[in-house]
C-alpha cells in the first residue's frame, strides 16, 4: 500500500536531516527551499530565505558568479567545486557545492545545491600558507631547513635497517624521484628527512604535507598556489612547490591523493614546470620530490587508487621500511632509546623493564609499529607510581588483557620451540594469522579487526607467508 504521506512532506524531512545544506530556486531564480543546515552555515533564517530571488540574499548575483542562475540559463551542472561568497548581510561563507538542473518535459523548471562546509578548512590552509611563509623567513634567519632528523637518529640493530640506510644513502646522492613504502608508524618521514640531510639539497627547504590530511578541494591550491582572482576570496599565494625551491618536497600517503589530482602531478613533474591554481604563468619546478605509501604500491595500482604511470615516475627509486615485527631484532634498541628519552623527560632514574615485559614485547605484532611501541612506552612510564619496574600491568588495557590471556601461551610456544630467533618468530607469527583467519571463517577484514591491523597489511602478510586465506 502506498503512503498517504505526500512526496514534498517526506523529501523535506530528509533534506534537514541530513548535514548539507540545500538551497533549490525556481527558474526565476526565486528560492523554493531551503534547510536549516544552509541557514546554520550562512547564518539565515529559512523563513526569511524561501520565497525570495537570490539578489535579495546574495551580495553581487549575475549570470557569472551565481552558479543557479548559470546552470538554469544553460541546462548544463556544475561539479562539486570550492566557492567562497558573501551573504547580503555581509557573511563570508567558503563552501564546496555542486548545482544541478530539474528537467521537465525538456524545459530546465528549477536548480538546486548541495553545499559542505570548509570554512575551517579554508582556516587550516590560511594558517598552513602563513606558517610557510614565516618558516621561509626563519629559515633565511637561521639557517634552518625544516627538519629535525639526520641518519644519526635512526635507532636499530638489525641487519635488514643497516641495508636499508645503505640504500637510502645511495638514493640520497642520486637525487632521482624517489617513493618510499612503509606501514604506518615505521618512520617514513624521519627516513626522508635524513635523506634530505645527507643530499646536496640539504642547505635548501624540506617541506612536508600529508595528503590524507587535507580535503581534496584544498589540495591542490596548497601544492601549485593560486592566484588572485581564481575563485572568490582566492590571493596571490605561493604553493608547497614553489615554497620547497630548490629543496625537498615530501608527498605523505601520496595513495590517498585523488586520480585526478594524481594526474595534474604527474604533468608537473614530467614538465617539470607547474601554474598556480587559475594562472596562466608556467613557473620552473626545482625540488626533488619524494613521495611514499602506507599500502603496497602495487595494491593501489590494482584497486584503482595509483595511477600507475605516476608510480613509474615517482619510483625511479623505491625503499621499503620493513614494519616492526619483521626486525625485532631492533626492539631492544628502541626500548633502550625511548626508555632514556622518558626518563629524561619525566625525571625519572633507573627505570626497567621486566624480564616477562620485555619477552612479551618480542612476542607482539605492533601492528602501530615504532611509533605503538613509543606510546605504549609512554603511558607505562607514567603509570609507574612511584616504581622502578616497568611490568604488564602498566600497560594500556588493550595490550594488558593481550598480554594476560593470549601471549603468554605463544610466548610459552616459542620459547620451547627450536631453531634461529627469525625461524621461531615466522612460526609464531604465522600461527597467529592461521588462527585469526579460522577464527573469522577467511573473511580478512575481520580477522585483520580481531589483529589490531589494517585489512591491507593483513594480505601483505598473507602473500608474504604463502597462508591459505580460509584459515
């Protein structure tokens, strides 16, 4: 049976339920609805709003710079892009909006929007801009390049790391494009900048941003800058590019990128010129780029999230950081280091860690890597009330009910065990995988919940160690 309840009263509610805001014109321009997500954002009144022209609500409304009427005029929508305009009563409203056409019998009868807020976005990048130019500034000061970390600052033991900086040094002096693979928390951007600083950029600018951090719409003006004029509010401003000069400029989690903003990456660096955001001016890229994933390369490529022809010219050369559980062998210096680090900061002395602790931390996966073992580090420290032993009950209660009820038997599994301290650690490791994937009927993602690692990890693990996927 169908509802009673009428078309217009049951698309209403929806429409202020949902946290976009939506403004839909007639083919007047005359506003028909508009919800209160809108009215928060723009700081209106729907009752004052609705049965209004666009003039009336908008400062400055003409063919060019309202999207409603433009796409009523022509039929043609407008995809999801950034604006920036002023209410009549004077509000600056940063917005990302798409507006699209209502068709009727072949005649455009209405217009709508549906419209996010970016306002602190657009906050972020003005402080990301300042901060950039004030660290140029320093930097012309102080000589200071913008990194903190050398090879020097490294901690490891084993023999897999000491490769690793061979290479790295070598990728160092070669000065090619240069991507790096590593799970989250191994150290990519500690490795980059020592990269940097054993180069011959090393008294130019390092510049760093993380491409998962920042809106898609945001981006791209932050890379190649934008011009004044090239959109509503929009100055002249330099990007992440020209800020790096001569320098270094790292791409974090480049797999997190967009396809299309991957492809105007890739035109910049075949030209090796770029333009800011609506400019027409071609301005000569100088700095080495480099660039790094958190997820296999080959895997992006695969799910469609890596242009592959962007990797070909990102990875003339390729390091790996192995994650933690494949070099244990560098667990004892990490926890030697952070423990003096902690001890230092906190004023602490003689601090140690049990003997059951320390076999433990050998038995976990860290699925959050060095930086898991940091911070868990950390928080025991300051749990210590007093004590000079570090033990599992100072642990955060994730690792302390694991430690309790599952790594004591596999603890006690490979300490019995025979064979090289790798041997046993592959055998343990891949139990528990083995166990995690009968445990969850061979469905990975959760398996991979049940671990405490992401999904992607999980069938890196899987192809590495030949397991059956149905446990």
């Amino acid at each position: 049976m169908l509802s009673q309840v009428p078309l217009a009263q049951i698309l209403t509610a929806v429409f202020e339920s949902i946290h976009e805001g939506i403004i839909v014109t007639d083919h007047t321009g005359q506003i028909i609805f508009y919800n209160s997500e809108l009215g928060r954002l723009e700081d209106l009144d729907p009752a004052d709003v609705i049965g209004k022209h666009l003039s009336d609500v908008y400062d400055a409304v003409t063919f060019d710079t309202s999207e409603h009427l433009h796409v009523i005029t022509t039929g043609e929508p407008i995809l999801e892009q950034r604006r920036t305009y002023f209410t009549a009563n004077g509000k600056e409203i940063n917005i990302v909006a798409g507006t699209f056409p209502v068709w009727d019998q072949g005649k455009v009868v209405a217009a709508y929007s549906v419209c996010r807020d970016i306002t602190k976005f657009k906050e972020l990048l003005d402080k990301t801009i300042q901060l950039q130019d004030q660290i140029g500034r320093d930097r012309e000061n102080i000589k200071n390049n913008g990194t903190r970390y050398t090879f020097d600052s490294l901690v490891y033991a084993s023999s897999v790391m000491q490769s690793l900086l061979n290479s790295a040094k070598k990728a160092a002096e070669a000065d090619g494009s240069l991507l790096i693979f590593g799970e989250t928390g191994t150290g990519k951007e500690l490795l980059v900048q020592a990269i940097h600083n054993y180069s011959s950029r090393k008294d130019e600018p390092f510049v760093a941003i993380n491409c998962a951090a920042i809106p898609e719409t945001l981006l791209e003006s932050i890379l190649f800058g934008t011009v004044k004029g090239a959109f509503t509010g929009a100055v002249d401003g330099k990007g992440l590019f020209e800020q790096a000069g001569k320098g270094t400029l790292f791409l974090d989690e480049l797999n997190s990128m967009s396809i299309g903003l991957q492809a105007k990456l890739l035109r910049v660096l075949q030209e090796r010129s770029m333009r800011r955001v609506g400019g027409t001016t071609e301005i000569p890229v100088r700095c080495r780029v480099i660039s790094s994933t958190n997820v296999d390369p080959w895997e992006s490529i695969n799910n469609g999230s890596m242009r592959k022809d962007l990797f070909y010219r990102l990875a003339v050369i390729s390091l790996y950081i192995p994650p933690l559980r494949e070099r244990k062998e560098d667990i004892g210096a990490l926890l030697g280091y952070f423990l003096q680090k902690f001890q230092r900061i906190y004023g602490r002395k003689e601090i140690r860690i049990s003997a059951e602790l320390k076999d433990a931390f050998y038995s976990y996966t860290w699925p959050g890597n060095v930086r898991e073992l940091e911070h868990v580090l950390e928080s025991a420290v300051n749990m210590l009330d007093g004590g000079q032993v570090i033990k599992i009950e100072h642990l955060p209660p994730y690792l302390k009910t694991r430690f309790s009820d599952q790594e004591p038997a596999l603890l006690g599994n490979a300490l019995n065990a025979e064979g090289t301290l790798a041997q046993i650690l592959h055998d343990v490791e891949k139990q528990v995988l083995t166990d995690a994937l009968k445990a969850h009927g061979g469905n990975i993602t959760k398996a991979a919940e049940s671990l405490g690692i992401a999904r992607q990890n999980l069938q890196y693990r899987i192809r590495k160690l030949n397991l059956d996927q149905t446990g």
